[in-house]
C-alpha cells in the first residue's frame, strides 16, 4: 500500500509538471543546483559613507556626517542629513518651502528606513517642518508603516512637531505664475519634481535610508509619488545595501525601483549595474520615457556606489573617505 502511495504521488507530480511544461527531471536538478549556490556575502564597509540626490546633497552629506562624527548611527545619519535640506525653505521641491499643488497647498511626503528592515512613512502632510523627523517617530512609536494626511498631521503634534505655517513667496508667485495656462508638464532636472534621497553607512558598516520631497508641483491635491513608499523611493536591506530614487514618482511606483535594485544586487550585480537595469525596466515601461526625468542611486555593503539615470544631468552627492564631492550620474539617453 505504501508503495502504491508513493507511485501515485509521484505520478501526480509528474504530471502537474507536465501541464505546465516542466521537465521534472531537470526542475529536481535546478532546485539542487540552486540549493548549492551560496551568495558570498561582501565584507562591509566600515569607513562610514554618505550618499545623496542633486546638488543638495553636498549639505545634506555634510548634516549627515557631523551626525556621525558625533557618535551617530546610520539611522540618525539619514534622518539629519535630510532634515537639513527640508529646513532649506529655498530649496523649491523639498519641505515647506517646496512648489505647491494646483490649488496652492504645499504637501510633504517622506519615508525612512533602518539597517533591521523597520520602515516609516508619512504622506499627504502639511505645516509640518521636517516630515522624515515625523516617519522616523511612525517607525519608532507605532505599529504602522505609514500614516496620511490629517491623521499624520495629528500624530506629528501629539509627538511635539510644531504646527509652522511658513508659505515660500517664491514658490507661491511661480503658482501664480502657472495658473494662468495651468498646463501640467514636468520639466526635466528642473526643481518641480525632485527630491532629497539619502542613503548611509555608519562606522559598524550598517546602512539606513532616507527620503523627502514636496511632490511634483502643480499636482492633484492628493497626489503622492514614489518618495515615501517603501520599495519604490527607497529600500533598504542591510545584508545587501540601500536604493533611493529621484524624479517622476509615477514612474518609480510602477517599476518598485528601489526594491528591484537591491534585489539585483542580491543577485550579484553590482550598484551601478542594478541602476542601469532598473532605468532599462522604465524604458520599457514608458513609451514616453524622453519626456521625464528618473534617477537611482546604490551603495552596496562593501561600501561601491551606483548611479544612473533616464535624462543627463543628474547629479549626486557622495562623502566617503573624507572627501564630499558632487558628480554627474550617466544616463540612458545620451549628453547633447
């Protein structure tokens, strides 16, 4: 009866396999193959690194860097690096000072992630200065992952955040300014769609993350992007190393782009390899990929970095071995 058993078992198998094509015989030979490959973990990086989108991100990784000089971890490091460009009301697509919706309303969203894979996000949030400060308490306080709009604003004040209702002049006489054809056209590596994305590396070669924007500008009220969503513009998974990405959220969402590139990684490619991959996936993906503007960048744990883009003129920041320097990223269609 036993033996019965196990034929008929066996012969179900088989046949399952069958329908779908399968040749048991090799599917039971590529499980034990795969069961033999061992990734090699990378020996990490223990210098502390910091990496960040745009310009801004020479400031930032310096924020980032005296928190780490003064005994900081990679989670503190990501959180002040960050909250130095929301502060910067100048800065026209980060923080309070960022270029409002159609309606004139400046909203805030923003994630942060840690080297044990806990993760906060906040969106859909307004009068509040530093909304990365918010995610962080989101990660830390609650059981949730993300908290929107007025219920993020109410948790932000019952955690002492103080309501501001500062309003750029700038950023209000550009609205102004586009309410008069409202026409809704995202201008490349222009300050209407941008972000402050920002990955680091402590001394103990731990990696935290995060992730900051005002949104696109001239967006649906409610609209949210690719910034605070985990996965999308930002991932990080501290056996690997960290994703973040810049430009249109849109096109970010649809690829999960930051979580594909960490997950190359895992795979064995490289941060600049897993970047160029993940903007080939958005080409893919967007027949009118010449008409906006993506970014990614990586740093795996031996502390290599990636970037890479859709349109040139990306820039990037990276402070490692005591020097902060800003560089320009490839990027799938060439310079002029």
């Amino acid at each position: 009866m036993t033996d019965r058993r196990k034929f008929l078992k066996t012969a179900a198998l088989g046949g399952a396999a069958l329908s779908l094509g399968i040749n048991a015989t090799a599917a039971d030979a590529d499980d034990e193959k795969n069961k033999k490959k061992k990734r090699i973990p990378l020996e990490p990086f223990k210098g502390g690194l910091v990496l960040s989108t745009w310009d801004a991100g020479i400031s930032a990784n310096q924020a980032a860097w005296n928190t780490l000089t003064a005994g900081g971890k990679a989670l503190d490091m990501a959180e002040k690096g960050v909250n130095d460009t929301e502060a910067d009301f100048r800065n026209l697509s980060v923080g309070l000072g960022g270029l409002p919706d159609r309606e004139g309303h400046t909203t805030l969203d923003a994630c942060i992630m840690d080297s044990n894979g806990m993760a906060g996000s906040v969106m859909f949030l307004e009068h509040i200065k530093h909304p990365a400060s918010v995610a962080r308490r989101v990660m830390e306080k609650t059981p949730h992952v993300q908290l929107v709009g007025e219920g993020a604003y109410r948790f932000a004040i019952s955690e002492g955040f103080p309501h501001d209702d500062f309003v750029s002049e700038e950023a209000q006489n550009a609205w102004k300014k586009w309410l008069k054809e409202s026409k809704y056209q995202p201008i490349i590596n222009i300050e209407n769609h941008d972000t402050i994305g920002l990955l680091a590396m402590d001394n103990n070669g731990d990696i935290a993350g995060a992730c900051t924007t005002s949104g696109l500008a001239y967006k649906i009220r409610g609209r949210v992007g690719d910034s605070p969503i985990i996965g999308a513009g930002l991932y990080v998974d501290n056996e690997i190393g960290a994703a973040t990405s810049t430009g249109l959220g849109e096109a970010v969402v649809r690829t999960c782009g930051s979580f594909l590139v960490v997950e190359l990684m895992r795979q064995g490619a490289t941060p600049q390899q897993a970047c160029e991959e993940a903007v080939i996936r958005i080409q893919k993906r967007h027949r009118n990929f010449q008409d906006f503007q993506v970014g990614f960048l990586a740093v795996n744990k031996a502390g290599e970095i990636g970037a890479y883009a859709v349109q040139p003129g990306f820039t990037y920041a990276l402070y490692k071995n005591g020097e902060n320097k800003l560089f320009k990223s490839g990027s799938l269609i060439p310079s002029k």
